[in-house]
C-alpha cells in the first residue's frame, strides 16, 4: 500500500489550497472502513493531527482549523482529500495524509504547505 500526497504549495494569507492523498493497493473495502486523517508538522514542533474522518463517517478537527479545513475522500477513487480555506501564515506545515485500518497504519511521504503574510 502506498500513498501519495499531493496539492501542497505557497498561497497567501486568505487564500486556499485543496490536498489530495491518492492510496494505491488498497482494496475498497480497507479503504472505507479505516479511519482517514491529515496531521501537519511545522518547523521545529511536533507532528499534530490537523483532522479525521472516522470509518462511520465522523470527522474532528484541530481546533485551530475548524470552520476552514474540511475532510473528505472518494470512495471510487480510494482517495482522501483536505480543503484548506482561509489559510493563515501558522497553517505553514509539512501536511501528512495516514490510514488506519486495525493494526496497519499508512503514512503519505507529506507535501509542504507555505502561507505569506
């Protein structure tokens, strides 16, 4: 299984940027029953979880992010996406995609997310 992160970029404050993170291998059935999630890690702090998508079809989200990040995926597409609006110069990350199925966890290799003020 791998997965491939992708949409990240350089956008100034205000604007918007939407992540893709396209799963490859994973049978339909493992992709709709995991749990989807982004988490970011900015210079010189810990990985946070910035949102997830729970197998039920929940979603939480980093405090910091709520009303202007939202998850979702493509079941068709096997693919988890995040809509990031309203981005200020703290969004400023390298963002990871993860699935989490049981006891097998998926990590994207991270696409970096830079916000100007």
């Amino acid at each position: 299984v791998q997965l491939q992160a992708s949409g990240g970029g350089s956008v100034q404050a205000g604007g918007s940027l939407k992540l893709s993170c396209k799963t490859s291998g994973m049978i339909l059935s493992t992709f709709t029953g995991s749990r989807k999630a982004w988490y970011r890690q900015a210079p010189g702090s810990q990985r946070e979880l910035v949102a997830e998508l729970t197998s039920g079809g929940s979603t939480n989200y980093q405090d910091s992010v709520k009303g202007r990040f939202t998850i979702s995926r493509d079941n068709a597409k096997r693919t988890v996406y995040l809509q990031m609006n309203s981005l200020e110069p703290d969004d400023t990350a390298v963002y990871y995609c993860n699935i989490n199925y049981g006891s097998w966890e998926y990590w994207g290799q991270g696409t970096l997310v830079t916000v100007s003020s």
